[in-house]
C-alpha cells in the first residue's frame, strides 16, 4: 500500500488558494435510452436490454430522445443557464470495452445549456454563488464486471464481463466554472452544492438521483494556486465520487495531498491526472494521466440532427418549473416554526417530503415531523437506509397518532399501526422498562402486561 505524505490542512491553506470545478453526471429517469428504444430498465438479464443502435452495430442510426431533450432544458433552465436557440451532438472518440461505438455521443463546444448559476447555503446560512459554465446531453456507457481478482478491479482478475444494458442511457452532466474564494470552506461548498443540486434534480422529477445507485456522480476537480497568483495550477480529477460526504472528503484529501506535490522543497512536481476516490479511508491515488479535449478528437456527430428547441416550448417549460428547493425549504422552515439545525436535521435525514406528504394527508406538521425524525430516523440512520426505504408510508400515519391521545404518538404508534421492521422489537427491548412503564396505571403493570404495544413482556417491564 502506498503511503500519501499529507500537508496539515492549515498549512496548505496559508500557501495556497484551493480552485475547484465539480462536474456531475445525472442519469435521467426516461423509460428508454437517449439515442434508441431500448428500455432503461437495469434490473435485467445482462444484455437483455440493446439493440444495433446502443451496441454501435454497422449502420444503425440512433434517434434523439425527447423527453431527454426536455429534461436537459429544465435542468438548465432551473440552474439559470441560457438555452441554446440551436446546437449539436458530438463524437467523442476513445476506446472502452464497455463502450462498443468506439466513441461516446455527447456535446463539445455546442451544449444545449450554459452561463447560469446556482446559489448553495452553507451551514452556518451563508449562501455562495457557484456558477456554471454548461449543462450538456450525452449518454453512458456500458459496465465492465472483472472477475477472479480479489478486489473486483482489472488488475489481477482472469477475466471481464460487460453489461450493455446501461450503454445509452441518457445523462446530463453539469460542469461549474473555477470556483474561487472559497478558501477553507472549500470542501463545505462542494458538499452544498453537489446536495443543492441533487435536490433540484428531485424537484424536477427528471431524475430520482440516489447516489448510491450511481444515478448522481460527481467528478471533483482541484487545483491549488499560490495566493495572490492569477493563473490556476495543474489540476487533479477526483473521479465518481458517489456521496456527499465523499465529495468533502475528497476535496479535502486533494488540498492536502497536493500541498504537499507543490511545496518546492519536497521537488514534486504536478501531473495533470484522474484520480480515484476510496471510500474507506477518504484518500485518492493516481489513475491515468488526464487527456486533454484535443485528445478526444471531437467533431459534430453527422447521423444526429441539430437539436433546435422552439423559444415558445423553451417558456413553457420555464413556467412549468417547481419552487426552488432552497426557496422551498425557506417558506417550510417559516411555516413549521423549526430553528435552522432542526431544519438541517430534517434535510440531513431526508424527511421533507415525508413530513410535507404526513400532513397533506391530516396530520399536524409538529406531530408529523416528530413521527419521522424520531425512531425512525434513528432507525434508518443506525441501519445505513433512507427513511422511505423503511416500508412506512404517510397515508396511515394521522389515524396511528391518534392511536393514543396524549401519548408522545412517534414513539408508540408505528407498532400500534402495523408497520413492519425491526425498530418495534429493538425498541421496546430497551426502552419500555421505564419511561412508558411508568406512566402507565398501576393495574396494567401488575399484571405483568407491558404497556408498549410492541413489547415482549421482560421482568424490567413490571412495577415491582
Ligand atoms: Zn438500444
């Protein structure tokens, strides 16, 4: 395993301005790929789902996907970017074993969305601008499976597999402009602002956008630039990094690992480079060196049309936009009465909609946000999944609150409603020898009944 020297954070801070450029992949929800039929269903036999068009056979001519088009133009739109009246696919030219054309169909120097920006608040409620230099359309490619090896990668494996069916799903990827002045906040910037987004993709519905699928990736550039110097130093690519967390680890890794390969008296000198992100301990090593644009030999792709989105459809789109979530969650805030840590708990455990869902079906918001950001955000959080992956719904939630009147309704009454999963029995395994217990009549403990609904009856449960 190989060593990484690592400059103190502080000490790279006071030398150098950190300069980053996020680039994130959005995989889009449309039911087939951007260029053919195919459905983008992945949960599939292996190469189930191609066709001459997504395995680049001879002849094929693929065809534009509208509803991905669409897509693209409420992304832009909503990062405030220009829409262009007219532009093109591109080839981009390279060899991949999963990506059978021989080139990946994307956009160059003529994206469908650019100059727009996107305001991320910070944790302290500070709000920093990102600006964007282009949104653009193209699509993904296949997946390689490495077989033999004892870590799943190329090397040491005996042999590989590829999937096609993932080849032509369609993507948008996002790419900001050289974001400056963020100093020590830098890593903090890029976790708002990778979650800002995915949050807006949410709203959009053009996207479901789980990270952990893959559906959201982010590319973390870095660069480190001596202060009061103009010109950006040789970058480094942080590449797929697939959390939010990872992505402020992984800015903060690079700032200090490259603090280090600039300081002069260690002699290192910059490679442009791709870099890969592990997750176990937040640290990046050295992939490829990093082509250049030249290298791709891109030129407009000639079985594609140019894509010409009509100004009156550009508008309607524009209307059709949801509230910002940043807005949004603004107006929320203000209307449940939460602080602003409450409303980042909430944020974090990913119950806004939840709780807005809970109470469009009867329930009071503070009793709705109580049933969620109780045991069962505990419960999702200590068991590693997202609070709507716990098999509970809003819609039985306001008839379990009113279960037991007057009773902390979260903590009783997700066992009372017939919810599954596993909270009910760890729960009340530690819990109900004593507050519940105790509030309880005398009569009922006596008899050896514990009082939590869910509960297997323990002797701690009893009054003596
Ligand atoms: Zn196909």
């Amino acid at each position: 395993m190989t060593v990484i020297d690592l400059e103190s954070y502080e000490d790279a801070l006071a030398t150098y301005d950190p300069v980053m450029g996020l680039e994130v992949h959005v995989e889009l929800g449309t039911k087939t790929k951007m260029f053919c039929g195919c459905s983008t269903e992945l949960k599939q036999d292996a190469n189930s789902q191609t066709c001459p068009v997504c395995l680049g056979l001879p002849g094929a001519l693929p065809v534009v996907n509208e509803i991905g088009v669409e897509s693209a133009i409420k992304i832009g739109l909503a990062l405030n970017c220009e829409i262009a009246e007219w532009c093109r696919f591109a080839r981009k030219n390279y060899f991949y074993p999963d990506m059978p054309k021989n080139f990946q169909t994307s956009q160059y120097d003529e994206p469908i969305a650019f100059d727009g920006y996107l305001d991320v608040q910070l944790e302290d409620g500070e709000i920093f601008r990102v600006q964007i230099e282009r949104a653009h359309m193209e699509e993904d490619t296949g997946k390689s499976t490495h077989v033999g090896g004892a870590t799943g990668r190329i090397h040491g494996a005996s042999h590989s597999l590829l999937d096609y069916n993932r080849a032509g799903i369609p993507l948008i990827e996002i790419v900001t402009k050289p974001i400056e002045g963020a100093g020590a906040r830098a890593p903090e910037v890029a976790k708002a602002y990778v979650a800002e987004l995915r949050e807006l993709i949410k709203a959009l519905g053009v996207s479901e956008a789980r990270m952990e699928m893959g559906q959201m990736r982010c590319d973390v550039n870095l660069s480190l630039r001596p202060h009061g110097r103009e010109a950006f130093g040789t970058r480094s690519e942080t590449k797929n990094v697939n959390s939010l967390r990872s992505v402020e680890r992984a800015a903060r890794f690079e700032i200090q690992h490259r603090g280090v390969a600039l300081d002069l008296e260690t002699g290192g000198t910059i490679v442009q480079e791709t870099r890969h992100f592990h997750e176990e301990d937040g640290s990046t090593t050295a992939g490829r060196i990093k082509d250049n644009a030249e290298d791709y030999r891109y030129f407009p792709e000639p079985d594609l049309v140019p894509v010409a989105p009509a100004r009156d459809w550009v508008e309607e789109l524009r209307k059709g936009l949801p509230e910002l979530p940043r807005l949004r969650r603004a107006r929320l805030k203000e209307e449940w009465g939460v602080s602003e840590h409450d409303m980042q708990s909430i944020l974090n455990a990913g119950a806004v909609d939840l709780i807005v869902a809970t109470t469009e079906v009867g329930a009071p918001a503070d009793q709705a946000r109580k049933w969620w950001m109780g045991e069962l955000a505990r419960n999702a959080n200590e068991t590693g999944r997202a609070l709507d992956e716990l098999g509970v719904t809003p819609a039985p939630v306001p008839a379990a609150l009113r279960f037991r009147p007057g009773a902390p309704p979260f903590r009783l009454s997700a066992s009372a409603a017939g919810f599954p999963g596993p909270w009910s029995r760890r729960r009340s395994s530690r819990r109900c020898g004593s507050a519940a217990a105790a509030r309880s009549p005398p009569s009922t403990t006596a008899s050896g009944v514990c009082p939590v609904p869910a509960c297997r009856p323990r002797a701690s449960c009893r009054r003596p």
